[in-house]
C-alpha cells in the first residue's frame, strides 16, 4: 500500500502519488465494483457501476434514505427494489428525460470506464 501522502511535492509528483495510490486500492480490492454517483437530487442518490463485467440490460442503481431500486434505462422502469412513491415517480422521471445520456454512460462504464455526471431532476 502506498503511504499516506505527507511531504509538499510539485503537483506532476502528487499526481503521481495518486495514481499508485488508485492503483494498489484497486489491488487491495479485486472484485469489488467501482460504482460513481453520477447524479444527486431530492435526496435520491443514482450510481452505476464501471466494469466490464457489468450484466446487461443497461441499468442504474438510485438510493433513497434506507430504500435502494435498480432502474433499467431502456423501459425507464424499476426492475428490482422500491423507492417510496414520490421518489421513484423521480428517478423514473429523471431517467426517461435523461436516456440518451444514460446509454452513453453505460457505454462507457461497461468499457470500465468513469461515466459522467449527469444534470439533477429540477
């Protein structure tokens, strides 16, 4: 594991620093799933996981206080889980308004790639 950073050093050598630093994380935690927040609103919480290893159909994952729903992104519908009514009425909202750059962030988060964030539900 890298040390933890102490020193000032020049920004292209903490550069650096952080990306050992990702990468022995990464090691310390094979099969575990990167999964970023691309979105918050209202208290609901959206993630999608960046792996190549991510099962189909396109989906996202929305988190609500103690409450968790997957959100596949070509129906625009709750496959798994439950939200309260005024939130999934939200997150299904904001995904149908959204869709075009859910898909383009699946594509890159099945590359494992990071997706972007995307705009909240306003």
């Amino acid at each position: 594991m890298v040390d933890i950073w102490v020193e000032k050093e020049t920004g292209l050598q903490y550069v650096e620093f952080l990306i050992k630093y990702i990468l022995s994380s990464m090691e310390n935690n094979k099969g575990d799933y990167n999964m970023p927040t691309i979105s918050m609103f209202f208290g609901i919480i959206v993630r999608m996981y960046c792996s190549p290893k991510e099962h189909n159909p396109p989906h996202i994952h929305a988190y609500y206080q103690d409450h968790k729903a997957i959100v596949d992104i070509n129906t625009c519908e709750i496959t798994d889980g439950k939200l309260p009514p005024k939130q999934s009425k939200m997150i299904v909202a904001w995904a149908e308004i959204h869709k075009d750059e859910l898909l383009a962030d699946w594509d890159l988060a099945s590359k494992g790639e990071l997706p972007f964030k995307i705009d909240p539900l306003k």
